[in-house]
C-alpha cells in the first residue's frame, strides 16, 4: 500500500505544480525527490513489469522503451552527442513514471482509486486557475493567457482575450482544456456508478465546473477533443445510430452557446492561428524528408519549421524519424485497438465493472488523441499518464479474455509499421493539398 500512496503523491505534484504555485518554492526540487522515493518503494512491482514487458506481454512498454531509442537515436544519428545525452534523460524520466503508474495500477480497485484522485486534482488545477481569472487570488504562475485577435471582417487588432490557464504544465490554454475533456469523461464515469449510491450525483459539481470551464479556455482543439470524446462515448454506450442522432442534436446547440473563437474555423485567413499551423506542419513535413529514419533530432522542429508543431503526430515523425514517430502511434493504435476488441469479449459476464469502465476509458483516450492533433505534448508526463492508465486497464481485462489484448508478435509489429505508413501517408497528402489551395 506505501508504494501505491507514494504514487499517488507523485500525480498530486505532476499534476499541481506546488513548486510553480507557493511562493519560496520556485527552486525546490518536490517532484525529482518525491518520484525517486516512490520508485525506490515500487521497484520490486516494476522488475516484475519489466520481465513481462522482455516476454513481449506488454507492447505498449515496448513502444515506451522504442520511444526512448528514438529520443537518443534522433540526436546520435547526426553526431551530437551531447543532445543525444541530454534529451535521452528528459525522456528517461517519463518512461520512469509511465513504469511507476503502470507498476501500481494492478486492479481494479487501484484503478478506481486512481481516477478518483486524478477527478481530485484535475478540479484542485482548474478551481486554482479559476480563482486566478476572476482576480480572487494573484498568483503569477495562473495568470490567464492573452491572446491577441483580430476582427475578421477590418483585420485590425481588436482587445486580446484573457484564456484561462493552469500552472506548470497546464499554463496553456489548450493543455489545460485537453485535460479538462478528459475530466469530463472521467467525471461521468464517476457519475453513472450506481453502487455508489446518492453519493454519486456530488460529481455533478465537478462536471459542471469542468462544463463551465472548457468555453474560458477558448480552445478550439480541446473543443474538438471534448467532442470527440463525448461523441464516442455515446455511439459506444448507445450504439451507433443513436450515438450519431444525439451528436447531431447537440452539436448545433454546444456551438451556439459557446461560439466566439472556439467555433470560429478560416484556414484562408492570414491571422487565423490555425492556418500558422498547418504550414507548420507542412514544414516539418518537408524537413522529415531530410532524414527520414530516425528523424532531424528531439527539440528540433522549431529550428525547420520556424514554429512549434503543434500536432503531437507531425512533431513525433519530424523530430524522431519514421521509427519514433511508428513507436508513438503504435502504442496509441495499440491500446485503441483492444479496447474496441473488448466489446465484443466476455468481459461483462466475467468482470463487470472493468466493462463498465471500457466506454470511458475509450472515450478519454480518443478525446486525448484529437486534443493531440493540436498539441505538441510528445515529451510531456500527462499525455504517458493516460496511455499508461489504458495499458495498465488493458492489463487487467487479459486477466478475463486475453484473447481480446495480444501479447507483441510480429505479425502486430508489421501491422503498426503498416498503420505507421499510412498514418504519415495521409498527412502528407492533407498538408500538401492544404498549402496547395490555400
């Protein structure tokens, strides 16, 4: 039990940022030291893991462990040394927490808990960034975003927009409403568990303040991210032609009552922040050309493309090569893959909470791989935290029908190059056609 608390501690301050928010704590190191205490704890969990993971019965840890070849290989490849260095240990520190999540996570119950207390924190960030924008606190690591606009109609630079903002790594409007989706899958999930009695209807209080919080972030991606999310959780939970008829009866009314930026889409307009995008990732789309295997190096987009990506994908195949960017798809694809095979598997009659669980789970990952089409978050823990979390769901539902979650063969690893292929296929051809009609 110490080592799953001590985990638990980890995610508080991953999540929270104490260092960022206190005042005298700027320069102490909470997290290095908390995290290095919990794996020293859980390390005889993560040996047991890591021999799963060299028996090919964990592919996503594989794909983690490729991504960290990748990181160094990318540098390497080109000589530096140093880069190599460097980047390898920033990515070896989340490998390290994605093997202290999934080391835990190791029934059902320690799931439960765990997204109990990631609702917790996600609120605890969000209630901080709150009373920051509506100036009940100052504190400078809150601080909302001011984003600049133009009116589309004169082009002249209008009063920016104040965009509510976590701390640390959620001091980004887009990162804080990604977050924020998924919230709000977890929060249902929470929500319709009828063992919990009256109880549950508190997380009614959550949901609404996530609700209410998303449209103060003034994020198109995460929009879409909710949208994905819950529109996947509807066709899942109420098949798909009524899952489709409520989307279509929501969606009009959602873009009503949000509107503003966040529904406002014009690639052919100069100052509109997604066109800026989809040249960026054109960019680095022509920069991948240059080194095609193992990528122009971990960091380096920006320096061809003039811009951050801003696609999670683009950014993966540009930066890690062919290899790397086949790694981070994989093991997303992976994961996605089984919780679909799930549906049709035996897990209700054999375990009916973790099929209960499948639709959110589902829900919450595909919210978090749209909301990374327009996030550069490849080298960041939370987007680990829930790949992590579906492979640790995953791990428990072979226990029931390991039919439906295949252990690493070589026939799965020649469908993910496949997948891979395609994948960077299309988005070539959508920022070539882009640029060319733009």
């Amino acid at each position: 039990m110490i080592p799953f608390v001590l985990f638990l501690l980890v995610t508080a301050v991953l999540i929270i940022r104490p260092a960022e928010i206190i005042p005298g704590l700027e320069n102490a190191q909470i997290y290095e030291f908390v995290i290095l205490g919990a794996l020293a704890a859980s390390a005889n969990a993560i040996l047991r893991h890591l021999s799963q993971v060299a028996a090919g019965k964990r592919p996503v840890s594989v794909c983690m462990f490729g991504l960290l070849g990748a990181v160094a290989l990318s540098h390497l490849t080109s000589g530096t040394v140093g880069a190599a260095a460097t980047s390898g240990f920033m990515f070896l520190k989340i490998v390290l927490f994605y093997l202290l999540l999934v080391a835990n996570l190791r029934t059902t119950w320690r799931i439960r808990v765990f997204l109990l207390w990631l609702c917790v924190l996600m609120m605890a960030q969000v209630g901080l960034g709150l009373l920051q924008y509506f100036e009940v606190i100052d504190v400078e690591a809150l601080k909302p975003h001011l984003q600049s606009e133009y009116d589309p109609t004169t082009s002249e630079l209008i009063a920016p927009t104040a965009r509510l903002c976590g701390a640390g790594i959620f001091h980004d409007p887009n990162d804080l409403c990604v977050l924020l989706a998924v919230g709000v899958v977890f929060t249902l999930y929470k929500l319709t568990d009828r063992s919990a009695g009256a109880a549950r209807f508190a997380w009614m209080i959550p949901l609404g303040v996530f609700l209410g919080a998303i449209p103060l972030t003034h994020s198109r991606g995460g929009l879409l991210a909710l949208l994905a999310g819950l529109g996947t959780l509807a066709i899942v939970r109420l098949g798909a032609r009524r899952g489709m008829l409520l989307l279509a009866l929501a969606i009009p009314v959602l873009f009503v009552a949000v509107g503003g930026r966040m529904t406002h889409f014009d690639v052919n307009d100069a100052n509109d922040t997604s066109q800026h995008r989809l040249r960026a990732w054109s960019d680095g789309l022509l920069a991948f050309r240059q080194a095609p295997v193992f990528g122009v190096g971990q960091g380096k987009y920006e320096d061809h493309a003039g811009l951050v990506a801003h696609n999670t994908y683009v950014e993966s195949y540009t930066e890690l090569g062919f290899f790397g960017g086949t790694c981070f798809v994989a093991a997303f694809a992976y994961v996605t893959w089984c919780l679909l095979r799930l549906r049709r598997s035996p897990l209700r009659d054999r375990h009916p909470e973790l099929a209960r669980l499948r639709p959110y789970m589902l829900a919450a990952l595909v919210a978090l791989m749209v909301g990374l089409v327009s996030l550069s978050r490849g080298y960041t823990p939370p987007t680990y935290l829930f790949l992590g979390l579906a492979a640790s769901y995953l791990h428990l539902a072979a226990s029931y029908t390991p039919r439906a979650v295949p252990p690493l063969t070589t026939e799965l690893v020649l469908r993910g190059v496949g997948l891979s292929g395609l994948i960077l296929a299309a988005l070539q051809i959508f920022t070539v056609t882009f640029v060319r009609w733009s």
